[in-house]
C-alpha cells in the first residue's frame, strides 16, 4: 500500500488497523489475492434524464407533431401530450433506471440513531425474491443498467446473502445493474471489505453527521463513531490493497439543529481522510464528500433547523465550505480552469433544484419539514422508470412513497415488477399530490425538472419548426 497519498495523520490511522489481526487474517488467508483474480468491475449506469426521456418521446412525440398540425393546440397542451404515458406502455416493458431495495427493518444499533424514523414492518422477502427482481429488471439490460439502492434498517446484517459470492450484489453486478449500500458501516470488516470489490459494488453510503465525537454518539443513540470510521478505513485499505478505485464512498449528513453548526468542520474532516488527489479524474477525487439530508419525519420536529437556521446553513455555512474546497484544490495545484465546484450530489438541497419563491420560502417550508413542495413539477415524469420495494415486498413509484408507506402499486410477492408499474399507469395523472410527494428525494425532484424543462424545449421546437 502507498500510504503517501494520505495526510500524515490518516496514515498512521490506516497504518495502525492494517497492523491489526483482523487484517493480517485476511491478508494471510489469501482472501486479497482471491479478490484480485475474480473481482468484478462496477456496471454502467443508465442515464436517469434520458431513460425518461427517450421513453416519453418514443410513445408520444410523432402523435404530438400530428396534433400540432390542428388549430388551437397551444405549447403547454403538447407538453401535456408529451408527457404521457400510454396504458400498458402499448406493451412494452418499462426500462428501469432506479431500484431501491429496503431488504431489511432491523438494525444492530439498539437503541437507533435518534433521528430514524423506520417503521418495523414483517419480512416477507428471501434473497431469491430480491434476486427475481434483478432479474426481471435487468432483462433489457444492453450497454448500461438500473442503479439499485440496497438499505435497511441495516441491510449488512443479512451477511453473505448481502455481499458473498452467491449475494445479492454480485448478482446485481452480473445482470448488469450498478449497485450502491447504504449503511451505518459498523458492520465493514476486512472480509466485508474486500467481498464488496469481489463483487463489483459501485457506492457506499456512510452515516456520518458531524465529527465530534460527543455529538455524533449523541446522534448514532451509543457510543459507535469508532466504529463508523473503522468501517470506512477499511474499505480504504481493502481498495489499495487491490489496487483499485471501488467501491467510492459517500457521507450522508443528516442535517439537525444539533449538527448544523459543525458542517464546515465535517468538510475540512473528511477533506484530511480522503486521499490527497487533485486530479477530476481521479475516482477519489470527491470520495467521502457528503450529501445533504434535512432531518425528516413528523417525530423529528424537535431536531429540525429553524427558518433561520436554513437560512444561515444555506448562505454562510455553504459559502464556508465552497471556500475550504477552493482553497484545498489551490494546496493541491489544481489549476483554476479545471476545478471541480460543489455541484451535483454534492450541491446543498435548495441550489440542486428550483424551489418556488428562492431561499426565503424554501428555509419556511424547511422548517415544516416539507423539503420538497416548492420543486414539485407539474406532473411526475419519473415513476414508470424506477421502482422501490419495502421488507414485506410492497412496491412503491418511489423512495419517498416507500418510506411513508403510503400508495403502493403492487406486491412483489404476487404480481412482476414489470406488471406492477405498468398498473400503475392508470393512477400517474394525479401526481404530484402534496400531502404525499412532499418529501420527494432531490435525486427525483432535479430528474423531474430536468425531464420537464427538455419536454418543454421539444415541445417549442414542435409549434415552431425552423
């Protein structure tokens, strides 16, 4: 291992656990040689927009030019047109972008983390019953393939069924899909390190709030921040002792009244444990980089940020922390035309998106705990091209649906996938219906947006033809 590529102090972190007997055991027994000779690559991802897109615009787009051809059709009529999904999708099979899998309500945290508002629900789902949906979901897999989001509860308490070689993500990775786990790390031993790049694993998705320590435990309900950060140095040491640039790590910020204050403080903390690269093109380039969750769930109106707060979060602290990344790539070189801002995944929640009325309605709104009802488009482009599934084998349109459990499309254990989404074509006009799209993800809410202002430019482009 080359050490050099992290801060001093970080090395001697790694260094330290590499010396440990659970990772002698696993460099000893061969397992590191094993994952270099029978590892698979992480898959390529279908394009999100465009799975939308190109699907709207092949059932519809030659109907709607014949229908802009009579009078008295305006722009926002052929929208309307080109947003439709036909019943059945004319009997086609949906292709899929997106999948999440909550295989699992138990966690090994006991008591949970204070913020986590996952209902028990009885489990319902064999790792075959995962494994059929893959397989279904892949069928039209050609070049590229659907992201599936494996969570829990805490989906590695499912063990070899998660990340062995018969598990549900090599399988996922065979078929073609990429393929991400979201968990509270404590469970990452050396073994489980090395097996999620034996098995192609794509992302990693950490809890990881704040670092200071009192808070975090504070925060994760007991004493477990040692515990998190052994996890995701020993993913660090299972990649460089392979030798390769999987699985990536991401943060998840949970944002609370309780940690708000400490974000440029988990910036500058996670820029000295990540490797010391200014390369874009690097794979670590911005790997442990958090993403931005506004605490959530009606329970947690105690922990969530005043409108001030938002406010203060959302100009100050961002403004803080864009500056430590600009002045990290200056330490590491990076000439000015080929910086990376704090974009994408990484943008804060009220720049990634368009919210109705700017910062001052969107930090109003926040404070209600309703993230996500000033960036709602006017209808939902995305549902026929992802699905998300509950423990007991409930299939909902999206995340946001499945964590309130409210408006299911099907059973998997009764009915496809497939079969299941194309149901729920008939119901997809009503939405977005407030009081239950709300809470829709940023991911979902910037697709929409995006889709929609496309299917605009092509729909002015129809009523006006060069």
């Amino acid at each position: 291992m080359d050490l050099e590529v992290y801060t001093q102090e970080h090395r001697l972190e790694l260094k330290n656990l590499l010396d440990s007997p659970a990772w002698q055991k696993a460099i000893n027994s061969g397992l590191v040689d094993r994952v270099k000779s029978d590892r698979l690559e992480p898959k390529k991802l279908r394009p999100f927009i465009d799975t939308v897109l190109n699907q709207l615009l092949e059932f519809n787009e030659e109907r709607v030019r014949q229908l802009a051809g009579k009078n008295h059709i305006t722009e926002e009529e052929l929208l309307l047109e080109l947003a439709k999904w036909p019943e059945n999708l004319n009997g086609k099979d949906p292709i899929i972008s997106f999948l999440g899998f909550n295989v699992t309500p138990e966690c090994n945290f006991k008591p949970r983390c204070i913020y986590c508002n996952q209902p028990y629900v009885e489990p319902k789902v064999n790792l075959q019953g995962w494994k059929d949906i893959v397989t279904e979901s892949t069928s039209n897999v050609k070049d590229s393939g659907p992201y599936i989001y494996i969570t829990g509860g805490e989906p590695l308490l499912l063990g070899e069924d998660i990340w062995g070689d018969n598990g549900l993500i090599r399988h996922a990775c065979k078929k073609g899909a990429g393929v991400n786990v979201n968990t509270n790390a404590s469970l990452i031993t050396p073994e489980v390190a090395l097996y999620f790049i034996k098995s192609g694993l794509s992302k990693v998705h950490i809890s990881l709030d704040t670092p200071d320590r009192d808070m975090q435990n504070y925060l994760l309900g007991g004493d477990r921040f040692d515990e998190v950060l052994e996890g995701i140095y020993n993913i660090q040491i299972a990649r460089d002792l392979v030798g390769v640039g999987y699985p990536i790590i991401h943060t998840n910020c949970v944002l609370t009244n309780k940690n708000l204050e400490h974000f440029p403080s988990l910036f500058a903390f996670i820029l000295e444990k990540h490797k010391q690269t200014g390369e874009r093109s690097d794979p670590f380039f911005n790997d442990l980089f958090m993403h931005v969750i506004p605490v959530g769930g009606a329970n947690n109106k105690p922990l969530r940020p005043s409108e001030d707060e938002f406010k203060l979060f959302y100009t100050e602290k961002w403004d803080n922390v864009c500056q430590m990344w600009n002045d990290y790539q200056d330490k590491m070189g990076v000439p000015k035309e080929k910086r990376g801002a704090l974009f994408g995944y990484f943008s804060n929640p009220f720049m990634r998106v368009k919210h109705e009325g700017g910062l001052d309605a969107y930090a109003k709104v926040s404070a209600d705990g309703i993230y996500g009802s000033l960036a709602l488009s006017k209808h939902c482009y995305i549902a026929p091209t992802q699905a998300t599934f509950t423990p007991e084998g409930d299939q909902y349109r999206c995340g946001a649906h499945a964590i309130r459990h409210t408006m299911p499309i099907g059973n998997i254990n009764e009915c496809g996938v497939f079969d299941s989404i194309k149901a729920g074509i008939q119901s997809m006009s009503d939405l977005p219906i407030k009081e239950h799209c709300y809470g829709c993800a940023l991911a979902t809410l910037y697709i929409n947006q995006a889709v929609q202002s496309k299917l605009k430019e092509k729909a002015k482009a129809i009523m006006q033809p060069k």
